[in-house]
C-alpha cells in the first residue's frame, strides 16, 4: 500500500525565511528517486535546487512558478511504498495524514535534507493533532493543490505542535524576525510558530502584528479613509514591482546600512600609470595573466594589514568593536539578477595569481546565478570597482555589517604634475566609505593615502612586512 508523504520547504540556512520558485524539475505523475532535485528556488542570497527526500511518485505540487514560499510551507506531496499505480494512489491519500510520522523511517526516505529541516530523529518529540473527520485529513490531488499557501499552517498534513515557549529558548533563528518583532514591540513569547519545530517565522510575526493592528485601525478618524482614496490613484497610475528575491533583500540590506551606520566618506586622486604599466610587464613575462582587480585587492589587504579598524565590525549590543582575523573581501558584480557581492576567502593570504582565479570564477557564477549562499557571506572588507561603468567617484553604501568600502574609478588619461612637469598621465580617484564608530577621519585618511601610493608606486609592497 502506498502512502503520501508532504515534502515542504526546507530551511536553506544563513537565516532566510523565504524562497521563490523559479522552476519546477518535475511533473504530477512523475517519479522521483530520493534525494533527487524537485525545484528550483531563488532565495534572498543564490538560486538552489532542492532535493527530495522521500523516492515514488509526485502526486501534487504546492506553487506556481514565481510564487514565494514561507520555510515550512508544503512543496509537494509524494507517494512511497507500492506499485505507484493509480489506484493505489488513490488509496494512499486518505491515510497519508495518520501515517506521516512514521513512514520517515522507511526504506523511502534518505534524512539528507538542508540545513534546519530536520530528519525522522525529532519527530517521537511531537505530538499531532488529528482532523475530526477522515476527508480533513486527506492529501490534495494535483487538481486540489494550493498554488500559493498563505503560510505552512494552511498545509493539510498533521500540525507538530511545540513545546510551549517558556519551557525552552525562543524557536526562533532569523536575526531579521527577532529585529522586526523588536522595532515593533512584539513579545516573541507570545507568537506561535508555524515552522519546522514550532519555528517562529516573519509571516508569524507579520501576522500577529496586522492582528494588534486592527483595533488602531478601527479607532482611525473617519477623514483618514478620504485621504486614502485620495491618494490611491495617484500611487496606483505607476508601475508596481515587488521588492522580492535578491532585489528585495538589497533593499533590506541596504536600508539598515544607512539607518544602523553612521558613515563618511573621503577620496583622493592617485597617478596608476606605475601600476598599469607593472601589470603590463606581469602579463607579457608569460604565466597565467593578472586582472587588475587582483591588484587593488592585494593593495586593499597589505592597508588593511597595517589598518585592522577598517576590517572590523560592530556590535552595538556588547558596546564591542569586533576586529577580524582574516581578510574576506567582497566585491561588487553586477549581474542580469541585480548586484550581488561574492567573498573571496582569505584574500590577504593569496598570491595575484590566486586572487585572478578566484575573482574569475565567482564573477561567472554570479552571472550564470550559481552563487552558493556561502559564496556571498562572511564578508569582512569590500572592493567596489565602479569605473567600469565609466564613472569616477561614488559614495557607495557600507556592505552591512561590515566597516568599510573602498571605491575605484575609472582609469582616463588625465593632465598630471609629474616630476615637477605637466604630462599626461593614467588617473584614478579612489574613495573610502567608512563606519565612524570604528575609527576617526586620521585613521581612514591613513589607510586611504597608503592604498594611493601603493597604487602610484607599487613597488611600495615590497617594503610591507
């Protein structure tokens, strides 16, 4: 006898909350091996295939594409066990509810989940609550399937109930639910998650939050409701695009750099015609060829070396300046998907040659839209090389939670003073954002006047201990 298992969506790690589908790998009927991908998603950070647990046949997919899932919401259902005919499909729906739990030690389940799903171990903690009648409890068929479930409560599989808040810690992961709830004044004591375990997710929050606002609404003065209407037509005549995805966690990103980071920003011309031209005698020396954004990034992590402030971040909670270890730099790309920031690992340990690779192959990734979520975390100092849009300078926003940035321009002939004489020479302005409470305007002149006369005279490396 087959039985019907739902599969939802995994907790994808680094505390996202949410995916969105962007395609399906399989079709109601197919069959499905375990551990083979079902789905495509785009999380706030990396497009990731997910793969299912279980191995039989799909009976029915929770989602169109371009629909956003909450961590928890059901993704499909699967029927294991049996022969995978019709009718035995059939059959199998009606007791898939009653029998869930247990079928996940079955010989049709591998446990290899992502991070935070959870594997057959936590389920003898659980306790279900049954349906009062047999069709309550049924699986939905292909036709039946939700398309875009509110949130992982809605799913008609038993509901795991958590232990009540007080007997443990708070069930909650995502630093961003706690902020929310925090800004909002909302006991998370007081909010029942709807996640894997009792896990308290943004949709439990943002609901309990519109269910506090309600009676403030009804009390409003009755001349709000005609500003309102008044006001809709204009905001309603534009073209509205959801701040969803990658584009909407820039915007997440981005808005608490600027609320949380008291920055500023100073700059400097530099003469690069010493560095453009030792990048030239590198490349034609033979050997594997040096990009130039290899370059700047051993300058950035020889000043950072002797300015550690700038490669530090802050927590405001402790009332602690936290200096890093290791230089871990990011780096602006532009991509069909927006701006992502790649990492590179340990980048003041690298050799130029090292750097060129790496920034290589995390620049087509980001562009083919491969970027694992650990490829776009961990950053600690960020490179922004800005001239290849054919601009100067910039006062780009600080890559929270990070301290610093170091923008570049681009590189135009320019008339220089040279020598004591006026020639034309290769300019570049550099510019430094940087976190104030980290360091004062003394320390991020320093570090940007060092990286200027490593970029005028390279040879200044040399004397770098």
């Amino acid at each position: 006898m087959a039985q019907v298992l739902e599969f939802k969506l995994p907790d994808l790690g680094e505390g996202l909350t949410e995916a969105e589908i962007v395609r399906w790998l399989v079709a109601v009927g197919d069959v499905v091996a375990i551990d083979q991908p079902v789905v495509e998603v785009e999380t706030a950070k990396a497009m990731v295939e997910v793969p299912c647990p279980y191995g039989g046949v799909v009976t029915a997919r929770y989602g169109e594409e371009g629909t956003e899932l909450p961590v928890g919401a059901p993704l499909l259902t699967v029927a294991v066990g049996g022969t995978g005919a019709p009718e035995e499909l059939a059959e199998a729906a009606p007791e898939a509810a009653p029998t869930a739990a247990e079928s996940a030690v079955s010989s049709e389940y591998s446990g290899n989940v992502l991070v935070g799903y959870g594997t057959a171990g936590p389920a003898a903690r659980r306790r279900r609550v049954k349906h009062a009648s047999p069709t309550a409890a049924q699986a939905p068929t292909a036709a039946q399937a939700p398309t875009a479930p509110k949130a992982p409560a809605a799913a008609p599989a038993p509901v795991a109930v958590a232990a009540p808040a007080s007997a443990g810690p708070l069930p909650v992961i995502s630093p961003l639910v706690r902020k929310l709830a925090r800004d909002r004044g909302l006991d998370l004591r007081e909010v029942r998650g709807s996640g894997p375990e009792g896990l308290i997710l943004r949709a439990d929050v943002e609901l309990a939050l519109a269910a506090l606002e309600r009676p403030v609404a009804a009390l409003a003065p009755a001349s709000a409701p005609a500003a309102s209407r008044a006001a809709t037509p204009v905001a309603a005549a534009g073209e509205r695009i959801p701040l969803r995805g990658l584009r909407g966690a820039v915007a997440d990103k981005l808005s608490r750099s600027r609320t949380e980071i008291p920055d500023a920003t100073c700059w400097v011309d530099a003469d690069a015609t010493e560095l453009m031209a030792a990048r030239r005698a590198m490349n034609t020396a033979g050997g594997p060829k040096i990009s130039l954004l290899a370059l700047l990034a051993r300058i950035c992590a020889h000043a950072l070396d002797r300015f550690p402030e700038l490669n530090s971040t802050v927590d405001m909670a402790a009332r602690e300046i936290v200096r890093l270890p290791a230089v871990h730099l990011g780096f602006a790309a532009q991509t069909p998907r927006g701006l992502v920031v790649p990492v590179v690992r340990d980048a003041g340990t690298r050799t130029a040659e090292s750097l060129t690779e790496e920034f290589a192959r995390l620049t087509e990734s980001a562009r083919q839209g491969t970027l694992t979520p650990a490829d776009l975390t961990g950053g600690t100092f960020t490179l922004n090389n800005y001239g290849v849009f054919g601009v100067d300078g910039s006062t780009p926003i600080i890559n929270h939670p990070e301290a610093a940035m170091l923008g570049v321009g681009r590189i135009i002939p320019k008339p220089w003073v040279h020598q004591g004489e006026l020639a034309v020479r290769q300019v570049v302005q550099l510019s430094l954002t940087f976190d104030h409470r980290v360091c004062d305007g003394g320390t991020a002149g320093g570090f940007l006047r060092y990286v200027a006369d490593c970029v005028e005279q390279p040879a200044v490396l040399l004397r770098t201990v």
